[in-house]
C-alpha cells in the first residue's frame, strides 16, 4: 500500500547542501538551483567553499556547503537559515547548526554517522543528534550510502566510484520533496557524460532511486510545491557572477566592432572568468593564460595598444601585483578593463570565502597620482551589465577601468533574462580617423578629455607613448616641472569627467529620513532586504547604494545632507566610510562592518539599524 502525501503550497523555502568538500555538493546545489530557474523560479545561491585546500575528510574545516533561496516571490538573498539541511556526514552537520531554522528538516545519511567520523567532527557523545539538541527538528535519517551502492553493485563501478554518486540520491529525495522534475538533471547527464554512458545511466539510477526513495518512505509523509514567480517574459538562465562578466565583455566587443583579447593568470574566484572566454573562440575571443599576474596584464595592455577591446582578470593578491601595470595604462592613457574579483586576505588570506577587501587598493594601490575609474556590482546576473559599463568606460573615455565583484558574487547565481543586443546601448571607441592630417597622440577632446586612439600600423598615425611623463598634445617625453603637473591634473579630471556617463544615485525608501544606510557592491540584497523589512513596520530609513565608486554620482553629497543619520555597511574595515569622509568631511558617518568571510544576515543588520534609530 502507497502512502498518502500531503502537498503543501509555500511561496519561498532556503535549501543548504553540505558535506566533504569531495562530496559533490556544488554540483548537487547548482544542479537544483538550475531546475528551479528552469520551473520558473526566482532564486538566488550562495556557495561556500572550505577555505583549506585539502582538509582532512570528515571534519569541519574541510566542509563545502551550497545554499539556495527560491521561491515565488522577489528574492534578493540566498537566505540567512535553512529551512531544510542536507548534512553528508557528522561534519557537515557541525559546521551548520548555526544556519538551520528552528523545526527545519535536516536529512543526513546515517552510513556516515559512525564513531569515527562522529569523533572527528568534534562531538563529545556518540549522538550528534540530541547533542545539538535537534530532537524537536525534522530528522530524516536515509542509508543514503549503502542504498548508493546496492543500486549500483552490478555496475561494474568499483566502490569508490559508485559513492561518487550518493550526492545524486540526496538530490533526488530534495526534488520529491519539493516536487521537482528530473528531466533537466537527466539531460545535464546525458552531455556531461556522454563520452561515458555507463556514468551517465550511473547517475539516473541513483537520483531516481533518491526520488522513490523519500516518496515510499513513511518519514516524509508530505511534499511542498512552490509556484513559478511572475516575471517579465523572456529568454531566462540561470547565471552566476563570473559567467555573466565575461558575457558583458563579449557583448561589449560586439557593440564596439572590436576584437576581446584577455589575457590573465588563474586565480581563486577568478579564473572561471578566463576559462569562459576561452570557450568563446566562435565570437573572435583571444584568451592568453600567462605564466604570471604581471605577464598577464602587459599582454592586455599591449593588444590595448594594438586596438582591441582588452581585459584582465584577476583577485586581490594579483591585483597587488598589477599595479605598476596599471600605472602604465594611466600614463598612456590606453582603454583597459581590469576585473577583481575580492576574496579575505590579506596574503593568500581566505582564496574561497567572499570580503569586499580591495577598494582601498582599486582607488589608491599604485605609485604616484594614477587615477582610474572605479565600478562594482551588485548581483551575479548585473556582473553583465557592469562588465559591459566599464568595457564602454574604457572606450570612450580612453582611461582604465577597474571592475569589483567578489566571491559571492562570482559563484552565486540567479536567473538572469537574456538582452536583445539591439537593445544594448552604442560603444563608440575613440579610433582617430585615418585622415587626420595632424595627429597629436595626447591631444584631447574638451568634453570628455580623452585622446584619440591611433591604430599602429596605420598609416601617417605614426606616433610613440610609454611609461615616461608626456608633453601635453604631443607626448613627447617631459622633464618639464610644470608639464607634469598638468598632466597629473589632467589624467584626474578625465576621469572626473567620467560622471557624464554615469546615473545619479538612486534611493530605495523616501528621499529624506531618520536613517540612511550606505552600501556598495554585493552587500545590496542583504541591505535592501533588511530595510524593506523595516520599512514594512514603519521605521523610517531609506538606502543609498553605490555601483560607481570613482567618481561617485554627482548627487551624492545631495542624497546625504537628506538624513539625520548615516551608516555605511561594509564586509571590510570601513574602506568606503573612509573614501565618503575624504570626499564630504561635513557628514558624521556611522559604519557597521563584518570580516568573516561570509554575507551579512538579516537579523544582524536590523538590530543595528534599530539601535541607531533608537539613539538620541
């Protein structure tokens, strides 16, 4: 006799994957998160790498964990708790008690919970379960391991392999339970694997053998169903942040009508940027893997010279060891987009967990008065946009670009709808006409104070630039005091220029207030979510969040004279707070800052907003 299942609507629910690092959790979360995006799904994930490289299996610290937020309404958030856990092992489930909602269901394979790795993990007794006080949660515990392998004993797969595949049976008692399809999981098989049919019939087997699993077992004795959101119609996938950065590149060289050359070094959570360029030789991409971060940018800086759209990528250590590069794209005044995507340091510091560590370095990391624009992002899918603003900067301001995403933003997705290319706007790179009977290569327009870009090997456009000071117009080399000063001047007011291109600051909330928080980059959602929250109870705080960080909207002062009091929130020390200060000394600015690795939490933020308003 089949059981009965109760089928529960729900607008929103937070999902947390966890186990080994080697357990195949990114894989199973990004898995999950595609096919809700594909249901109709809003969502928005956070994966959370362990920050040693290879830690011992079995305890905390070598951890991995992928959470996703979905539902049928706005999200902005992967979610602060989890409504619903999937612990692989004891460790996993030491590493997320904090990050699980009172009563959640926590399913966690029992064939792991053995004395050993229950040791290992950190617990004191051998019952991980009543230990951490969960016995009023939802415990779920599946012989996800040993059903793994007696689906697969005949096979041929040998142990090890065939356990590769017990994250594919956790999935598929998730899809039950959230009334799921295994369609689009079942083809992600068939192309990964299809130069090996025996994993991809592997894989089907087991994540079919989780579904039925959690729809006979008496346990779960109900589903959920979450509606698909309304959203503008439209062309949709689900993207993550390094993805949608090199997409806003290419669409950028298309609109452009130039060749996208990026040349880079690896790097943690960079390189995904250069390994999704390099798949896009179809489009006229030229990707150079160099041997190091200096090597890299001069390559970008030499195919800038020679009239392409050019790119590097990189993280805070690397961007360090740029910066004399960048001086010389400032001095020879050449378009260059250079995208840092920040992790914790400093040093090698935390590669794999999310910091907004470098804005310091962005503005002022470099010798001398070596001025550049700087722009950061919000969300995974505007990685796109603000890739392509600053490839568009680049270009017709004749000036380097420097890009901030972060960690979070570069492997958390959500669904981003495909733009018409028709519909993005006109790049207009400022290539001197070939004839031009008198080309001065430092010569600029009044405007915007950019030089003309001469093509080498055009003819009569012959001309020289490098990293000594230049004669103003002419560009040959000056040792004259005065010329030097101007030329400082000069190279700041081009890029203070670049605030004609730019939207004036926007606010989210009344226009004047008690409270005004202050954000910038991927700290937007948690902002926006936590003052929407309080302004849902009549608490009068509005944010102001900042995606052009030099020059800073010409509003900006405006916007701030508005609020009795001011808070800049920040995953660093007070970098922005910092900058703000330098700019608009008459401001009092209040900070709240985090440097864990991790995003802020709704409860964190508002009960400092609370105080704030509550002080006289």
């Amino acid at each position: 006799m089949s059981k009965t299942n109760e089928v529960i609507d729900i607008e929103q629910v937070v999902v947390r994957f966890s186990g080994d690092s080697g357990d195949g959790m990114q894989l199973t979360g990004t898995l999950f998160s595609d096919t809700s995006a594909l249901l109709g799904n809003n969502l928005a994930t956070f994966p959370d790498y362990p920050a040693e490289i290879r830690a011992p299996q079995g305890t905390v610290g070598g951890v991995s964990g992928f959470q996703v937020n979905f539902g049928n309404t706005t999200i902005y958030t992967p979610g602060d708790m989890a409504d619903i856990l999937v612990a692989m092992n004891p460790a996993a489930l030491k590493a997320n008690l904090r990050w699980i909602k009172p009563g959640a269901t926590i399913i966690v394979d029992n064939d792991s919970f053995t004395k050993k790795f229950i040791e290992k993990a950190g617990f004191e007794t051998d019952d991980p379960i009543k230990e951490s006080k969960l016995e009023d949660h939802n415990i779920i515990k599946a012989p996800i391991s040993s059903l793994t392998k007696e689906c697969l004993k005949d096979s041929g797969m040998d142990n090890k392999t065939i356990l590769r595949s017990k994250n594919m049976f956790a999935l598929g008692m998730v899809y039950w339970l959230y009334n799921r399809t295994l369609d689009f999981t079942n083809n992600f098989f068939e192309t990964k694997f299809k130069k090996t049919p025996a994993l991809v019939e592997a894989n089907k087997k087991v994540l079919h053998e989780g579904y039925n699993y959690a729809e006979t077992t008496e346990v779960l004795s109900f589903s959920y169903k979450i509606s698909p959101a309304k959203i503008e119609k439209g062309t949709y996938r689900n993207i993550n942040g390094n993805t949608a950065t090199a997409w806003g590149m290419i669409a950028a060289s298309e609109k452009a009508g130039l060749q996208l050359f990026c040349g880079s070094y690896p790097i943690t959570p960079a390189t995904e940027i250069l390994i999704e360029l390099s798949k896009r030789k179809d489009l006229g991409v030229k990707t150079f893997q160099a041997e190091d971060e200096i090597a890299g940018i001069c390559t970008a800086i030499g195919a800038s010279f020679a009239g392409n759209l050019a790119v590097t990528t990189t993280s805070g250590p690397g961007l360090a060891l740029k910066s004399e590069a960048i001086g010389l794209a400032v001095i020879t005044e050449l378009p260059l987009v250079v995208v840092n995507v920040q992790r914790g340091g400093p040093s090698t510091g935390l590669p794999t967990k999310t910091e907004q560590a470098d804005l310091n370095q962005a503005l002022y990391g470099r010798n001398g008065e070596s001025p550049v624009v700087v722009l950061a992002a919000s969300t995974p899918s505007d990685c796109f946009d603000f890739a392509f603003k600053a490839s568009k900067i680049a270009l017709e301001h004749m000036v380097p670009v420097i890009l901030l995403t972060d960690g979070f933003l570069a492997n958390g997705s959500e669904p981003w709808k495909f733009p018409a290319m028709a519909d993005l706007p006109d790049i207009k790179p400022r290539i001197v006409d070939e004839n031009t009977k008198e080309y001065l290569p430092y010569r600029k327009d009044k405007e915007f104070m950019a030089r003309e870009w001469a093509i080498p090997g055009t003819k009569n456009l012959e001309h020289r630039i490098g990293s000594l000071e230049k004669m103003i117009d002419t560009g040959a080399v000056s040792y004259v005091p005065e010329n030097h000063q101007i030329m400082t001047e000069l190279r700041e007011e081009k890029v203070q220029r670049v605030v004609k291109s730019i939207p004036e600051l926007e606010l989210y909330g009344d226009r004047e207030g008690d409270l005004l928080v202050i954000g910038w980059g991927s700290t937007r959602g948690h902002l926006l979510t936590a003052i929407n929250e309080m302004r849902s109870k009549g608490a009068n705080i509005s944010l102001a969040h900042f995606n052009y960080i030099k020059p800073l909207p010409k509003n900006t002062q405006e916007v701030l004279s508005k609020f009795k009091k001011l808070v800049v929130c920040e995953l660093n020390m007070g970098q922005f707070a910092n900058y703000l200060r330098m700019n608009f000394q008459e401001f009092h600015y209040n900070q709240y800052n985090k440097v864990q690795g991790l995003p802020f939490t709704m409860n964190e933020l508002t009960e400092n907003f609370h105080k704030l308003l509550e002080e006289k």
